[in-house]
C-alpha cells in the first residue's frame, strides 16, 4: 500500500505515475494484439488455400496487412484517455490520433480492394474467356483504390479543418480549376482511357500496330496502356496520345493475305508461260487454311523489263502467323521443285556494262554502223550533183536550169 501510495505522489507533466504506467501498457497491449491478431491469420491463409476457399484466403491475407496499423490505432485513442491532458494541447493531440485512425481504416479499405479484384479475376474466367474483363478488371481495382485515397484525404481534411465536408467540397471547387489546369495531360489520358473502352480497338492480348509500333497489349491503364513489343521491350504509351492514334488491330484480322511475284525469262515460250500458270494454280488449289469464299489467285499480269510477271494471291485462314510461315515455306519449295522439273527458268535483273577503252566491246558500235549505212548510199547521191556541175566554168554565174534550155549550141 505504501507502494501504491507513493507512486500516487510521482507526477510527470501534470499526470499520476499510474496514469502514464496504464497508457504505456495499453499502448503496448493493443500492438501485442494487433501481432498476435496479424500471426493467426497468416497462419490461417494455407488452410484455406487448400480447401479451395480462394476468394477468403485473399480477404484474410488482405486484411493482415494492416490489421496492426488499426488496433494500434484505436489502442492509442483509448490509451489517451488515462492522461490528463492540457486544454490547448488536448485538441491538437487528439486529432492527430483522429488522423492516424483515419489512415488505418484507409489502409485496411485499401488492402481489402484486393478482394474486389480476385472476385472479378473469377467471375471472368467462369463467364468464359473476355479480353474486355481484362481490360476492366484493373480499372475497376485502381479506381476503387482511388476512391478510398479520396475518401481519406477528404475526411482527414475535415478533421483537421473542423469544416463540414460540403464546404471542403466548395473549396476543392475553386482549387480544383487551378489543379485541372497544371494536370490537362493528366485529364486528358484519363479521357483518353474512356474512349478506349467505349470504342474497343483492341483488347489486352492481342497484336497491334500504332503509328509503326508493332507489339502486344499488356495491360490498359486509367493514364497509360503497356505494349510489349516483338523484341522483348515494353512500351508505355498515354491514352491521350493513343486515342488520337490510327491503330491497326493485327489480332483481329480474319486471315492473312499473301501477294508475291513469281518472274520468268523471255525466252520462255508462251506454251511454257501458260503451263507456269497452271503449275502455280495447281500449287495452291484447296491449299491448306484455304477459304472457299477466297479461293487463290494467279495471273500473267506484267511484262517488266527483264522479266515475264506472274502474279499469285492467296489468303490464309485461320490467322496464326507460325502456321502461315510453314505453309509459305511450302509453297515456296514446291514452286522451286516444280519450275525445275518443267525446265521454266527462274528471271532476274541483269545489265550489260561497256567500258570505255575495250577493244572487244568499243563504245562506238552503233555509230560505225549509221556511218557505214550513210556512206554506202553517198556515191549515188554525188554523181548526180557531180553531172549537173560538170560542164560549169569556174568562176562562171550559175543560172537556173531552166535559162538555159532554149539556147542554140553555136550562140
């Protein structure tokens, strides 16, 4: 008793030793708890793992993450009670464990989003297999998560405040102009993101090509959408940008179109032209992935330069591209096989140089023979004019033919 009764007597800052020994011991009593409380849900998660009870395994996992944070929290809060406290330093003290009780039930509310995700991750792939769900179920948990952050943040201003929430909302207003105008890209991939989902180009998985960006949609944000690209790099790309962007959705194509060029010689008679023809035609007639309603096709359509075209086209179905590239490989090979066999020669760009000083190949070839053709007709051309000048005195005028034709030979 005598014990008790001097340890009445110590005071530190205004309060019984008692009173501070019973705020210390709740204090370190709610953490114990909220230890003990976090270790036998951990240790309950793997039981209920194995009996398949997966959507509470999640709630529970979730719930352990922050379960300390708020009974320490709300141990705090009781634990103040034991003090005698100042008045101008009570207020102050008690809203900023208001704060930190917020905060812990923000982060429990957080934690358990997690719930929301895998309870949508399941009714998904129950309902069958949805790009789209995808696509929504991350938005879907990010904006809850974003709810909660707001939540918090507006009560936590009302505790501090000590303003109702309407008037915290009214001067949010007249901030928020000032905030949405430094956050426009924000806002605008924001947007951006909305018309992604009401117009579905794509939906995640699937291979696209946007403004020569080749890759696969990973994952659709509220502010970004992630590509992985065929090389192995991952591409984070604004909504805002994007939904201004002409986007090719290769994964939505209902086949692949194939449009080569097959070029033989001009020696090549036209009897063996047009068994070349068949040959092709015969290659990918009723070819493998083939659709009836876009059979192949083969024409003799250019005569190049070097070169008798022939032109094939043919559309593969379904559009697995590996499948495609085997099938192409064959054809390839069989039209090889096949020209070989007929003895149809394959054309391809050749020229013929000639080089100034050689004396095989001379540079003036085809001069030499319009100078040879020109002199061989120049004797003919001469002795006509040679006879019509022939009796002309030199230095005499000459006349025209005609003043002459009337003169007598001994005038």
């Amino acid at each position: 008793m005598e014990l008790l009764t001097e340890s009445n007597d110590i005071v530190l800052a205004g309060n019984e030793l008692w009173r501070i020994i019973s705020m210390t011991g709740v204090i370190a009593l709610a953490f114990f708890i909220g230890k003990l409380i976090k270790f036998f849900l951990n240790r309950m998660v793997p039981k209920l793992v194995e009996r398949n009870q997966h959507l509470l395994s999640v709630a529970i996992r979730s719930a352990s993450r922050s379960v300390t944070f708020l009974v320490f929290a709300f141990g705090l809060r009781i634990a103040l009670t034991f003090l005698i406290i100042p008045e101008g330093f009570e207020s102050l003290l008690f809203t900023i464990v208001e704060v930190l009780i917020i905060f812990s039930i923000g982060h429990f509310a957080y934690r358990l989003v997690d719930v929301v995700d895998e309870w949508l991750q399941r009714f998904s792939s129950e309902g069958g297999e949805s790009h789209l769900d995808d696509m929504l179920i991350p938005i879907v948990g990010k904006a809850l998560r974003v709810a909660v952050v707001i939540l918090v943040i507006l009560q936590t201003a009302q505790a501090l405040s000590d303003q109702p929430i309407t008037s915290i909302l009214a001067g949010l207003g007249i901030g928020g102009l000032a905030l949405g105008l430094a956050a426009q890209d924000t806002i605008r991939n924001f947007f951006g993101s909305l018309m992604i989902f009401a117009d579905k180009p794509f939906d995640v998985g699937e291979l696209v090509n946007m403004n020569g960006i080749l890759g696969v949609v990973q994952e659709v944000g509220v502010r970004t959408t992630k590509v992985s690209t065929l090389d192995g790099h991952q591409l984070t790309i604004p909504n805002g940008n994007l939904a201004n962007t002409t986007i090719h959705n290769i994964g939505k194509r209902p086949f692949i179109r194939r449009v080569f060029d097959v070029t033989i010689t001009y020696d090549t008679s036209p009897e063996m032209v047009d068994r070349a023809v068949e040959i092709l035609k015969e290659i990918l007639d009723n070819h493998e992935g083939m659709d009836p309603e876009r059979p192949p096709r083969v024409y003799f359509d250019e005569l190049n330069a070097d070169s008798l075209n022939l032109k094939c086209f043919y559309w593969y179905h379904p559009p697995d591209y590996w499948n495609y590239m085997d099938f192409t490989e064959w054809v390839n090979r069989e039209i090889f096989r096949r020209f070989n066999d007929e003895g149809i020669d394959f054309a391809f760009p050749t020229q013929t140089i000639y080089l100034a000083g050689d004396k095989d190949r001379p540079l003036d070839v085809g001069m030499r023979d319009r100078i040879d053709s020109g002199s061989g007709q120049q004797p003919e051309t001469g002795g006509s004019q040679t006879g019509s000048d022939s009796g002309q005195q030199p230095g005499s005028s000459s006349k025209p033919p005609g003043s002459d034709s009337g003169r007598q030979p001994n005038a």
